[in-house]
C-alpha cells in the first residue's frame, strides 16, 4: 500500500503546484476549487496506471470517482466563469498582504494537496488489495453515494435556478432540497464518499478507507464548509429564522410549515 500511497502524493503534489502556477498568472485562486474534483480522477488514473488489474469493485469505484469529479470541476468552472476571485481567497490576499504568495502556496495549494490524499485514500486501500468479486457491501456503497450524488447535483442546480432570476437577488434558498437540508450539496459530498468507502471496506485492511469519509465529513461541518459559508449570514433575520426550522446536515423535516419563501443563497 505504501508504494501506492507514495504515486498518488507524487501526483498530487505535481498537480498543486501546476495549478499554484496557473493561479499566480490568472491571479485567481479560486482555480484550487475548480481542480479539485479533476484532482482525484488524476490521483485514480495514476493508481490504476500502476495496478491496472481490472475487476468489477476497481470498475465501480473508479467510475464513481470519474462522474463525482468531473460534474463537480464543471459545476465549479461554469459557476466561476466571468466571476472575481472568491471570497474566502479575496479575504485571505487582503490579510496576509505581501506574505499571500508563500502562504497561499502552503495554507491553501499544499493544505488542499493534501487533504485530496487523506479523501483519496479509499481508492489507495481499495487499488492496494487483491482481485474480488463484488460483495454487498459494494452494491449498499453504490447506493449511498447515488443518494449523495442526488443531493450534490440538485442542490446545486436549484441554487443556480434561483441565483439566476433577479427576482431572487438577496434572498436566502429555502426551497427544495434546502427545506431539508441548509447544505444538500455538502450533505451529498460528504455521503458520496461514505458510498466509496464502503466499497473499499471488503478489500484487504478496508477499515483503513474510513479515513476518506472521515475527513470530508470533518472538513466539511467544523473547517471549510458549513462555518464559512454560514459565518456571512449571522445576524440576517431571514437566516435565523431559516436556521430555527431546517437542519444544518443530514436532511430532516423542517421544523415550522410556514415562511417557505425561495431565492438565491447570496
């Protein structure tokens, strides 16, 4: 497993850096976000270059990976398109001033580096351990990051209908999917990977591909996702009220029938 281990931080690590680079003549950092989903499709065609076996839980996870990966680099890119360097990165420039350089390349490029090799490892454990036939615990994995995969996708794509209509403009998303869930795209995320670890848990030291979901789950809820992005709208009275009666995570009822107004989450 080390000998795999060591390909796909290789891989990781020359695709940072590249992408470090593309950053600084575009001066737009966001493009860590837009490579992160493509990231890991490279990190799976690299573990595949070196054990290139086939059988059929190898196929499944990689083809998991390629759709998760390449609809989320899309949606980013297209949902960046035209648009100023993010927020959270526009923040970061302003505060580490002269410094950004140096710490953008370690605090963001290499930190994101690496966090993409702790939520690969499922595909590291699974690559690593012999040829299998398909076990259920595969085909119960597949389901859970179909349901994932649903929540990402049109989570996604109701935020994007209602950003687009001006009528919507300031208005906080708590319809859909967002009735349910204040974040269905991170919940999804997050449970597509406990999909593809459970796919890697009838491989050979399988307990080891919990690690992935884990850390997307962990990164997600206390780090980079939810604080952040709810950290914007502390103190809005529409938001305290939407945050009273939906969950924040796992999809659950809204407590409250009434105030069910959409719009966009801005």
């Amino acid at each position: 497993m080390f000998s795999l281990l060591l390909t796909a931080a290789i891989v990781v690590f020359v695709y940072m850096v590249v992408l470090f680079i593309v950053a600084q003549g575009l001066k737009n950092t966001s493009i860590v976000d837009i490579g992160w989903g493509f990231g890991f499709i490279l990190v799976v065609a690299a573990l595949l270059i070196r054990e290139p076996e086939l059988y059929p839980a190898k196929v499944l996870l990689t083809a998991l990976v390629l759709v998760w990966g390449l609809r989320l680099s899309l949606h980013i890119l297209l949902r960046n398109a035209g648009k100023p360097e993010d927020f959270r990165y526009a923040r970061m420039r302003e505060a580490w001033g002269k410094d950004f350089l140096v710490k953008s390349f370690f605090f963001v490029f290499m930190l994101q580096g690496l966090l993409m090799l702790a939520v690969s490892f499922s595909a590291t454990v699974l690559f690593s351990s012999p040829a299998r036939p398909l076990a259920s615990l595969d085909l119960i994995g597949a389901l859970v990051f179909a349901l994932g995969f649903f929540f990402e996708t049109v989570g996604d794509r109701q935020l994007a209908v209602h950003i687009r209509d001006p009528e919507n403009k300031g208005e906080l998303m708590t319809g859909g999917l967002w009735s349910l869930t204040r974040h269905p795209n991170y919940f999804g995320e997050a449970t597509m990977w406990w999909g593809i670890a459970l796919i890697a848990l009838s491989s050979a030291n399988g307990w080891a591909a919990l690690l992935s979901p884990v850390v997307i789950t962990v990164l997600l809820l206390f780090v980079s996702g939810v604080p952040l992005l709810e950290r914007k709208h502390v103190g809005r009275p529409d938001w305290e009220a939407y945050k009273r009666r939906t969950s924040m995570f796992v999809p659950w009822f809204p407590k409250r029938a009434h105030d069910r107004s959409s719009g966009s989450r801005s």
